[in-house]
C-alpha cells in the first residue's frame, strides 16, 4: 500500500497514475492499494507514522480515508468500496 496526498483541487486520476507507474516501477513493485490522505503523519523526529496505516490495513469499513485498488483488467487505480473490498476478500478478485 502506498498513502498519497494530493495537491489541493485535485483528484486521482487512476489510468493515469497506472500508466506513470507502469513506466516506472516493474509490476512486482507497484502498490496494489492506495490510500488518499489529507496529510501525512510525522513523529517528531519527521518520520511517517506508519504503525497506524499498518493496523488499519485497506479495509474500508476501517480506513476513513479514500482507498483505491491496483485492478490490472482495467489498468487503473479503482475505488474500493465495501462491496469490491468483499468480493477480494473472498478471492472473486485477484492480486
């Protein structure tokens, strides 16, 4: 998973961050689940709180942020919703 924040007024476009992605990183090393946040959380030493993005994991009944999934059929970053979020879990959906 990767956590992005976004410039103000704007949104992800998800083809397009797949194509930026697929020039970039080879398919093993691209995040399968984005998470959109506001900002990102420091210590006070200026490192990333990531126990708590850990524990929250990619469930969207958890994460109150936007979450986005890496959907290779489609080449595009897709919203998971609760519905999608199900339908991975019980492995109708591959990663």
């Amino acid at each position: 998973m990767a956590a992005l924040v976004l410039r103000p007024g704007r949104s992800l476009d998800g083809p397009a961050l797949y194509r930026h992605l697929e020039r970039l990183l080879p398919p093993y090393a691209r995040p399968r689940f984005l998470r959109l946040q506001e900002r990102l959380e420091m210590t006070e030493t200026f490192k990333q709180q990531k126990v708590r993005l850990a524990r929250d994991g990619c469930d969207p009944g958890r994460v109150p942020e936007p979450l986005f999934l890496l959907d290779e059929a489609a080449r595009a970053f897709v919203p998971l919703d609760p519905e999608r979020w199900e339908r991975l879990r019980d492995g109708r959906i591959r990663i």
